[in-house]
C-alpha cells in the first residue's frame, strides 16, 4: 500500500489532481471534510473552541462559522495556533484511523489530501508527499473568482501559509497547476505510471 500526502498552498489545485487521483484509483482522504466534520456542532470539537474563541465565532444554526474564524486565525498567528492546537491532534487520531481501516479494506493507494500536512506535522503519516504549485498572480486570481475575496483577502491567506520553497522542501512530488487541465493530467499521469513501477510496495495490500 501507498499512501500519498497531497498538499499546497490555497487555491493551487489539490482538489483537481486529488480528482485525477481519485479517477485513475485512488482512494482519497481529505483533511479539510474530516475537520468540517469534527466542528460539528456540541462535539468536543466544537466546545473548545467556542470556549477559546468566544460565541461570536458561530452562526445563526449555533454551527461554527468557518469564514468568521478563518478571518480571526489568518490575521493573528497566535489565535491560529491555538486552533490548531484543539483541532490537530484530534484531527490526525481520525485520519489515522481512517487509514488503517482502508489498509484493513485492501486499498492500494490512500491519497491524504492535506493543506496544512506540512504545518501540522504530519508527513510522517505519509509514504511520498506531493505539492501542488502556481504562480502567486494565479492563484491571487482564483481566489478572487472563486471565493469573491478582494485582493487584500485573498493576499492575507497566501501570506499567512508556509512559502512555496518551503513546502518543496518536504515534496518528492511537484505538480505545476499553472496551466492547462491536460497538462495537469499528464504530470500525474506521469507520477501515477512511476507507483506502478513500484509494484509491490504501491500496489500491493501492506
């Protein structure tokens, strides 16, 4: 079995190669589901941070309102890190059983889709890691189309994220989304071909 830590920073196209994974398959794990679903609303979760950060981090539902917390975190890196503190361990227990009971299954190739996989510490839970990359111009673009945040928001969350150089540090993997979705295709196309030279080690149950 191999298991994939695929990550990147905001807006630069995990989800599109984490699909191409997923079609040619992969079984995928994403992070950021897993952390919706440990918010849930009167989780263990849910109570410590609302204690740390107050009620006004909620919605109408009494639900945590991502937007309003990710404007308090990305703006003090001493609020982000005790968010992380309450959301990463718990976080990482979840994913890790999550894995086993695929390896357990018979999945040949998990891909952890992880945004923070670096930042929380969790390449280690991971056989390769692979980053996902784009211009800074384009994914400033992305963020304005996608997410309607002006420029100094969508310039916030690109700075407030470990640099591109340092994400390549950890990577064995890159993978240039500044372009075409053919071109996407081919480079993990290219990477997918590689695990199965692998043979046992990528393909075979552990």
């Amino acid at each position: 079995m191999m298991v994939i830590g695929l990550t990147g920073g905001i807006a630069t196209g995990k989800s599109t190669v984490s699909q191409i994974l997923a079609e040619l398959g992969g079984v995928i794990l994403d992070a950021d589901k897993a952390g919706h679903e440990a918010l849930k609303r009167g989780g263990e979760v849910w109570r410590e941070v609302v204690a740390s950060f107050g009620e006004t981090v909620l919605g109408s539902e009494g639900e945590i309102d991502r937007r309003k917390l990710g404007e308090l975190v990305f703006n003090d890196p001493q609020a982000r890190e005790r968010l992380n503190a309450i959301v990463h361990p718990r976080l990482k227990a979840r994913l890790k059983e999550e894995m086993a009971a695929l390896k357990r299954e018979g999945a040949r190739v998990i891909v952890l889709e992880a945004a923070l996989l670096v930042e929380a510490g969790w390449t280690g839970m991971v056989d390769e890691v692979w980053v996902t990359e784009a211009s800074q111009d384009t994914v400033l673009r992305r963020l304005k189309e996608r997410n309607n945040f002006t420029a100094e928001q969508a310039l916030a969350r690109v700075q407030s994220q470990l640099s591109r150089e340092e994400r390549r540090r950890w990577a064995q993997v890159s993978i240039d989304t500044d372009c075409s979705l053919a071109r996407v295709r081919e480079q993990v196309m290219e990477q997918w071909r590689r695990l199965e030279g692998l043979g046992e080690k990528a393909f075979l149950p552990a």
